[in-house]
C-alpha cells in the first residue's frame, strides 16, 4: 500500500484571484466555498479523482524572499510549451530568476502572489 497526493494546501493573501489564476492554468473548477475564505478548487469530477485538488486558505502572512520549500511542476497538454507559456503569461504568470541555467528547458514562473512554479517542455496526454 501507499499514499497518494489527493489535495494541496496553499496559504494566501487573496484565496479568490489565486483560485481563478489556478483554475485558468489547470482547467479547475471551484468544487466549494467556506465562509472562512478558503476555495477547494480541482478538476470537475471532484476531490479524490486522478489529480489532486487545491484548497487555498487566506491568510495575513506573506511570502517573504527567497526560494520557496515546495512548489509545482506543470507541462502542457493541448499545445506546445512555447503557446502554452504565453497563456500562462496572459493569465498573470510572471516570469521568476532562481538562478536556473539560461538553456534550461523550463521555465520558472510564479503565480500572482509568487508562489513559484515550472512550466515543463514535455507535453503530457491530458486526464
């Protein structure tokens, strides 16, 4: 037996603009919403699926500088990284330096409150 990933948590400042963002980037869903400010979002057929889901919760915190722990790999799935990199760029991805080789084949992004992540070349088949 082993465990699966079945949901992310992710602290953040404003739960609804990175839940729109996600949703944009990963064709998610809002699957609930607690009065609390925190957003489940995921893919359509809900929590326990293939993919895990993300539950973003507010909080007063911010991120400070430096690299973060924990962050997510992406890969296109219905164009090439290059298309999918200027959609990502149009949804409110910002480019990110973490001292990655200036011929790496991934980019290193960050979503609205600068939580990063790669956008991989491989393309995957989607779910």
């Amino acid at each position: 037996m082993a465990c699966r990933f079945s949901q992310i948590v992710l602290k953040c400042l404003d739960p609804e603009a990175l839940a729109l963002f996600w949703c944009e980037v990963l064709d998610f869903v809002e699957l609930e919403r607690e009065a609390e400010g925190c957003i489940e979002i995921g893919p359509r057929e809900g929590f326990g699926g293939a993919q895990p889901t993300i539950f973003l919760i507010r909080t007063e915190d911010v991120k400070t500088n430096g690299h973060s722990r924990l962050h997510i790999d992406v890969n296109p799935t219905d164009r090439d990284q290059d298309a999918e990199l200027e959609r990502l760029l149009a949804a409110g991805a910002q480019f990110v330096d973490v001292g990655q080789p200036a011929e790496a084949h991934w980019h290193v992004l960050s979503d609205p409150e600068g939580n990063e992540f790669c956008l991989l070349k491989t393309r995957l088949a989607p779910l």
